[in-house]
C-alpha cells in the first residue's frame, strides 16, 4: 500500500565488481587427490607432465569490499566471470567452480586444493574453446547465497576451479592435458586476470525517498 502511496521502487542498482586481489595455482605432485604445493604461474587446471605428472586446480582470491552484510541480503544477482585462454594436450574432464572460504588473509593454503562448496557443475568442458565464461544461473544463485551467509567486509572470499574427476584417479598420468585461464600472455607476472565477481543490490529509487520524506513529514504531523 505504501509503495501505491508514496511511489516505492527499486528500479535503480548498484552493481559492486570485484577484481581478482591474489591467484595462484595450486599443486598436487603425487596425484594422490590432496595439494602438496602452491606457486603463482599461469592459472591451469589439469595435467603437466613434471616428473611423474602433477594435477593442478587455479585458486583466485577476491576482496569483499564496497558492501556489507545489510547490502547482500538484499542483493538479488551474483556472478564469477574468468577467461579461458588456451591449455595444452586434450583433456577429457570438465571444469566445476567452487567457493573455498573466507579469510582476512588472501593467503592461499593448499587444502585449497580439495575443499570447497560446488557452485557449478561443468564450467568448462572440453568442447569449449578460448572465450570468456561466467557462472550459469544456478550457479549464480548459488555464489549469492554463500556471499550473503559468509560476507565480512574487507576479507577475502576464495574461488578455485578444478577438474571434476575422481581425485584418487590419476589422470593424464606424466602427459599434458589442461586449460589455461587468466587475462592477455604475460597477465600473471603482472599480477593481474581478468578474473571478477560481480555483485547487483537494488536501491530504492529517488520516487521512493520522495515517499518515505512525505511519509515521515505525516507521521511527525500526527504526533503533534
């Protein structure tokens, strides 16, 4: 009724982008399903024949900023973007995203590596080529819900892709067979991908402040 009143909208947002504050590419050396090593190089996830074969999954950590906890409940879209770049030999699994955890730190750790909360199935699959890619609307939605039940301002919320096999399986054993991520040739040693998240929160539009005004002005009239 109030909304008929006094004109209340939320025609206008405010979308919150969030760039990548730290990545790096987490290591298994033994291929035994747990990560062994971390060191920041071109984001890949698969295998590289180093040795006898080592599995990989990228992490990227991004700053909670710009917002706080009031704003999330409120926000109606979220979504993670990040670019395939190129890979080497033919890997035959798919990419799923996860939401790691939260931390005041963008220290990557490497249980990193195996633990996590799926956001989406098959981000990637071997059909896919070079091209930017974002989240599917479950995913989405899925992304959104950990933000409003983990946001911290100012901390870091961690997001990894990994390859969707078995992790006990050893694939590709001593070969390679991955995808690459990140922005241009040369965006990692910059410290920088063109990795992001995304963050939409309605606002109430300036017909609706008119409103909540007038409202105010007759509650303040009735009491005197």
């Amino acid at each position: 009724m109030l909304a008929g009143l006094f004109g209340i909208s939320t025609a206008h947002a405010t979308t919150i982008v969030m760039d990548d504050a730290n990545f790096n590419r987490l290591f298994n050396t033994d291929q035994g399903g747990s990560g062994d090593s971390i060191s920041t190089h071109t984001l890949v996830v698969g295998t590289k024949a180093n040795g006898a074969g080592q599995d990989h999954h990228a992490g990227i950590a991004f700053q909670m900023t710009v917002a706080s906890a009031a704003d999330l409940l409120v926000a109606d879209f979220a979504n993670f973007s990040i670019s395939r770049t190129g890979g080497q030999g033919t890997p035959i699994y798919n990419v799923d995203v996860y939401a790691n955890r939260v931390s005041s730190a963008s220290t990557f750790m490497n249980s990193d590596f195996e633990n996590g909360t799926k956001l989406m199935d098959d981000f990637l699959t071997p059909s896919d080529g070079i091209g930017n890619y974002s989240l599917d609307a479950t995913g989405q939605a899925n992304l959104l819900s950990y933000l409003q039940n983990n946001w911290v301002e100012d901390d870091y919320v961690f997001i990894t892709l990994k390859a969707n096999t078995d992790p006990t399986f050893i694939m590709g054993e001593d070969a390679n067979a991955n995808y690459n991520f990140g922005g241009a040739v040369g965006a990692w040693s910059a410290g920088a991908l063109d990795a992001q998240l995304v963050i939409t929160v309605p606002e109430p539009s300036s017909t609706a402040l008119l409103g909540l005004g007038g409202l105010a002005f007759m509650l303040r009239r009735k009491r005197s």
